[in-house]
C-alpha cells in the first residue's frame, strides 16, 4: 500500500501477487497461487482463504457487506462428465468462513451440462452488485441454469444471435452475471460469443479478462476475441474505421442495466492483436487496459499506436 501520492509505501506484505481487490473501506485481498490473503487497512492479516482442490482466478472485496470473493474453477469427474471444469464463486467473511457459493456443483448433479466452465473475474460494480466473468468450452454448460440450482434455468437475457450458445461446438464463449453480494442470489446473466459469417455464423472464441459496472448497472466487459464480435467491419473510433481483424482482437463491451441493449461493442486492435486487462467506469468517464500482442492499436487521427507492451485510454462513458 502506498500513499496517496504515490511515493512512500505505508506497508508492504506477501510475495508475488496475481490478483489484488480493494474495498471501500480499506480491506485488501490478495492472490498468490491458490491462497487469498486477507489484510485490514494497516496491513494485519485478517484471514487466509485457500478453496481446496480449486484453482484461484480472481478476487473481490465488499467491505459494507463484509465478505470477500473467489472465483475460479476444479476439474473433476463423475455422472456424464468425465473429466469436466466447473466454475465456482465463493462468498467468506473476512474470518475466511464460507457464507454462500454460487455454481461449484458435484458433477453428478450437472446431467449433461458436460462443456467446462470457468469462472474468470469477479468485481464488485460501482452499484454495489457482484459481477462476474466467466468462460466455457461450449455451450452446454452449467451457466445455463441457475447458479443456486442446476435444475433450474438462470436468469440470462438473449436478443440475439450473439447472446445465444447455439452452433457453437467446444468455442470457448464468454458469461457475464450480475448477483446480490450478501445472499448470493442471481439477478441476471447473458451469453457473449463471436461468429464467422463465412462458416454459416458458426460461433468462434472470445475470452474475458475483465468486468466491472457503473453506478448505474451498466455493465462493462473486455478480453480477447476470434473473428469476429458483432458489426466489427463497421466499428469506428473517433470517427474512423478500423482496419480489418489480424488476429486476436482487444474488445470491451457495455451492456445496459437489463442486459437487453449492446450500448457499445467496440476494439481497439486497428491491424494487430492484443487483450483487454482491465476495464473501470465512474463519474461519467470509462477507460481500458490492454496488452498489446501485435502491432496495430488504435490512436486516434493518424497511424496506429503499438510497439508492444501496454495501453490505456479513457472516455467519456454514459451518464
């Protein structure tokens, strides 16, 4: 932790972190491996979480109701589904004891919800709601029923053909969610997948690295996608097109309140390849954090930004 100008450490603790969350009122929770270490504001450890036979993904900390957040995955086996990923997220108070879990089912209750599933990203939104970013191998997973109930479907939104797991085989399609942090419950869901118009809208890989929302609900995703997110030929920024996909395309996504509306569906790759990292939305203003791969970022008026390395840029978001 470091002041607020940036130049002193107020304390230092663990060793190499993959993922840090920080809550309103100061607790910090941070991943290294397969453990979640939790730390007040002066940096005493307050619980150490380590879901067993789970792989750790992603972090989140909501200090008003005082849980923290896992996400991630295990692999197993049994009924239909052998081996299989499932996806899980876990609810512990800042004594590290579990209060609820959403997916994380024994395989034998999936039937034949056989595609494996991730659950890659959690953050609690400017809302004071728990979104979740997910992936799976297809679309005959367990993101299509209930994250309380495997015998009951969830409560996703699909207006088309982009939000519907159809004619996918195994591409790996992203899952976005939207959940009451203190009991658990689901509110919402929809699928995100890309597709090739040349191979009869056939649906194609895209990944999330990334979501958050704004104080409104609207819900903001990123990552990486395969040819090609919808209207990708028509995308502009800044009042240009983009140039064609080269391989890899760093997209974010906002989606209305009621997961009924695309408000913006855009990348940033203008003839090279890369993924979002990170995406924020607060006060008005949005902004992104990208990896880039491959020569070919947009950057305004003039030739395309990216050397490799990193990018960042802010707009203007919705009110």
């Amino acid at each position: 932790m470091l002041d607020p100008a940036a130049q002193r450490p107020r304390w230092r603790r663990g060793g190499a972190a993959s993922r840090v969350a920080v809550g309103a009122a100061g607790t910090v929770a941070a991943v290294t491996g397969s453990t979640v270490t939790v730390y007040d504001l002066t940096g005493a450890t307050l619980a150490r979480i380590r879901p067993a036979g789970r792989t750790v993904s992603d972090v989140a900390v909501d200090d008003r109701s005082g849980l923290v957040f896992v996400s991630g995955f295990r692999q197993t086996g049994g009924g239909r589904c052998s081996p299989v990923q499932i996806a899980y997220v876990h609810a512990y108070d800042r004594r590290g004891e579990l209060r609820w879990r959403a997916y994380d089912q024994p395989a034998d209750r999936l039937g034949d919800l056989c595609a494996d599933s991730r659950a890659d990203r959690v953050a609690l939104g400017r809302d004071g709601r728990l979104y979740l970013a997910g992936e799976t191998a297809g679309g005959n997973s367990i993101f299509a029923r209930s994250a309380a109930d495997p015998t009951r479907p969830a409560p996703n939104e699909a207006t088309d053909e982009f939000t519907r797991a159809s004619n996918t085989g195994s591409a790996h399609s992203t899952y976005l969610a939207r959940f009451d942090p203190a009991s658990g419950r689901q509110l919402a869901g929809q699928v995100v997948i890309s597709r090739i118009d040349s191979k009869g809208d056939r649906g194609n890989t895209i990944k999330p690295l990334a979501v958050t929302a704004d104080e409104a609900g609207r819900i903001y995703a990123g990552g990486v996608s395969a040819y090609q997110i919808a209207g990708r030929s028509q995308v502009t920024l800044g009042g240009r097109r983009l140039a064609p996909y080269a391989g890899g395309d760093a997209w974010v996504l906002v989606l209305s309140p009621d997961l009924r509306r695309r408000l913006s569906w855009v990348v940033f790759t203008d003839g090279g390849a890369g993924t979002v990292r990170g995406v924020a939305a607060a006060g008005g203003i949005a902004a992104v954090a990208a990896q880039v791969d491959k020569v070919g970022f947009w950057d305004g008026p003039g030739p395309s930004f990216g050397t490799g390395g990193g990018y960042l840029a802010a707009w203007r978001g919705l009110r």
